[in-house]
C-alpha cells in the first residue's frame, strides 16, 4: 500500500474522532454551562479564523497560479478537516 493512502486514513481516522469528541463536548454537561458555552464560543471564534486567513491564503495562491483547481479543490477539504482537528484540541486543552 503506498504511504499517501495510509497517511490519508491516518488523517481521516483522526478528524473522524475529532468530530466525536467535539459533539460529546457540545452534548456533554460541562459543554452545556457557563464555563462551557464560554469555551464553545472561544472555538467557534478560533475556528472561524483558521477557515477565513486559509481560505485567503489558498485564493491568494490560486490567482498567481501556484494551486490549479484540483489543488485548490483538494486543499479546501484539508482545511476544514484541520479545522475540526484543531477545534477539538483547542476544546480538550481549554476544557482542563
């Protein structure tokens, strides 16, 4: 099996576990006090710039033709995954 497909279940495996955890979180008791909301908001936020610099920075790329549509295609998937990854951890580093 070559290394791309392994790396790439890899990947999936962990973004799949990250969206389990940040639903638990979000459906969980603590998710759902004031403590809790306070951390969901500062994740949203967080989130909410890691998209929007990204999906700059990959435009950017895109109009002094670096990325073809494949590319670009391809990297817009990889950032909402990361996204997600990066949500839960900064969810589980926030909620100790």
């Amino acid at each position: 099996m070559d290394y791309t497909k392994i790396i790439g279940l890899i990947f999936i495996g962990v973004a799949a576990f990250s969206v389990i955890y940040y639903n638990n979180f979000q459906k969980s008791a603590e998710g759902k006090d004031e403590r809790g909301m306070l951390i969901q908001y500062q994740t949203y936020k967080f989130m909410f710039q890691i998209v929007y610099c990204g999906v700059g920075i990959l435009l950017v790329l895109r109009m002094v033709r670096i990325f073809s549509i494949e590319q670009l295609e391809n990297s817009l998937y990889i950032l909402l995954i990361l996204t997600y990854i990066l949500g839960a951890f900064y969810i589980y580093r926030k909620g100790k």
